[in-house]
C-alpha cells in the first residue's frame, strides 16, 4: 500500500508486509453494527474507507469482536497488512481527520505476523450500564446507560450470575449462527453498585451473537422478582435459543478490552481458537 502524499508518509518504500494492530474505540449509536453491509453505515465500513484514502488502496480488517446494532466499544481490536513500515502515532493523528466524531483509532502499531485479532484473542470484557435513578439516564450518558427499574435485589442478581460461571453451551443465550458452536467459557459475570449506577462485568474467551444482552436480560428479570436464581442456572441446560429469555438493550453495551497472549504463543493460541468446542454430556468421563 502507498501513504497519501499530501501529508508526512505513514509508510516507507521496502520491507515486507507488516501486520498492524489498531486499538478502536466508538459510539454504536448511529452504527448498524461493525460488520460491512451493503448501502449501511457500519463502523468496518467507516474504518475502512478511511484507511483505504491515508494507504490510497483498499484495506480489510480482522476484528476482535463484531458487535451488534448500538453497541459500543471502548477497546475493540482489529488488524491489516500493509508493505513496508509505517509510523504508528501518525497514522492516528492522520485517521483522527478522516473519521467522523463517533469512531476513533486510539493506537496503531506493528504486531507479530502471527498475531489475529480474532483468533489470537484470550478473553473479551464487556460492561453493561444501568440505572435506577428515578428520572431514568443523565442526559450527557443517555446513549450509553439503560434506565432500570428501582429497588433490584442485587444480591440474587450476583447469585443468579454465578450460576452461569464456567464452560458451557450458552445455547439459550445466543442467536443460532448456522455451523457456530454455542460452547463458551463464562470466566467473570458480576455487579458493582454505586448510588444509581449499576454495573455488570461480563467477561469470556468469546461470545456467540447476542451473549452479552442475554445473559443480562435473564437476570434483570431475577432482580425484578420475576424469576428465580435457579431458573436462570436451568437455562444451560437448554440447547435452542430460550424465548422466555429477554434480550436487555444494545446501547448499555460496551466492549472495554481484549487479552492476548505472550508473542510466542500466538500460533498455539489460532489454533487452538480454531478447534470446535463441545460440553462432555451426562456419563461422559466417569462423572
């Protein structure tokens, strides 16, 4: 790829390919999700018509984490090749004049040629925003914080979170993605409260399409004394989509960071995201 020549090179002639890692941060507001539609506005779409004018040829990125309509992202990840070197703070201080105010690249550097985006990752964070306060979300926060209702109990929220801790088939959270394996490893499900604000952290080596939303919709309900710790806890063993299972609102949702692991373990890492995972079913392995 060749820079735009009507400012300081982001690449220089020579060298091979290099593998850029971009660190992107977005208000999903106005975006009809990352991935690329056709006649859609799309952060993929944005980011990529941006860096194709900075190169002057078209750039495909690989992402950490594709993410729904209206959600948002504070650390999403994703990567591309491009000939030759290039000069990672210039590169964002050049894409921060391209982008529209809703979508930044907050760092640019080279990465490993093994390292992907998607594949090499370890865990993804999400947050989850909520409010109890009576007059519903402070304006300024607004397209990023769900109004809920007053007086949730908390602590059967933590309980019923708990129960969905480990490696599973999140079958009954997830929308069926044909060929996809709904097996997941659920490392962190937690809330923090603090006055108004309620929190949750979710956190997994990946999530399957709606996950997040889900998870949080089926234990808002436990704390609006709808349903039971239990009842959410009985949800995995469910391997179809669950219809009594309300999928919570995408703009309280945000992507916060994502692990990888050490430079040398990266190829194990693909490889091993690559695998089709499975649940050991009932009498399997002398349990």
């Amino acid at each position: 790829m060749t820079p735009d020549s009507g400012d300081e090179p982001v690449t220089r002639e020579g060298g091979g390919l290099v593998r850029v890692r971009l660190d992107i941060s977005y208000d999903g507001t106005d975006f009809t999700g990352w991935a690329r539609q056709p006649g859609l506005r799309t952060v993929q779409g944005v980011l990529e018509e941006s860096l194709s004018k900075v190169f002057r040829s078209p750039v495909q990125l690989t992402v950490a984490g594709r993410t729904d309509a209206g959600v948002h992202a504070e650390g999403q990840v994703a990567h591309f090749d491009t000939a030759g070197e290039f000069d990672g703070p210039k590169l964002v201080h050049r894409l921060a004049r391209f982008l529209p105010k809703d979508v930044r690249v907050t760092g640019a550097r080279p990465a490993p040629a093994d390292f992907d985006a998607r594949f090499s990752a370890v865990r993804r964070h999400y947050v989850y925003r909520l409010t109890t306060a009576p007059y519903g979300a402070d304006p300024l926060a607004a397209r990023g914080v769900v109004p809920a209702r007053a007086g949730l109990d908390v602590a059967a929220m933590r309980a019923a979170s708990r129960k969905l801790l480990g490696l599973h088939d999140f079958a009954a959270f997830c929308r069926r993605r044909e060929g996809a394996t709904t097996v997941r490893e659920l490392q962190r499900f937690d809330w923090e409260q603090s006055g108004y604000a309620l929190t949750a952290f979710v956190s997994a080596d990946a999530f399957c399409w709606s996950m997040v939303r889900s998870l949080v919709g089926a234990v808002l309900a436990v704390g609006e004394g709808r349903r039971t710790p239990e009842w959410v806890g009985s949800l995995l063993l469910e391997r179809e989509r669950s219809s009594s299972v309300t999928v919570a609102p995408a703009h309280g949702l945000s992507l916060v960071a994502v692990d990888y692991p050490a430079d040398a373990d990266l190829a194990a890492r693909n490889a091993q995201t690559r695998e089709m995972r499975t649940v050991p079913g009932p009498g399997c392995c002398g349990g």
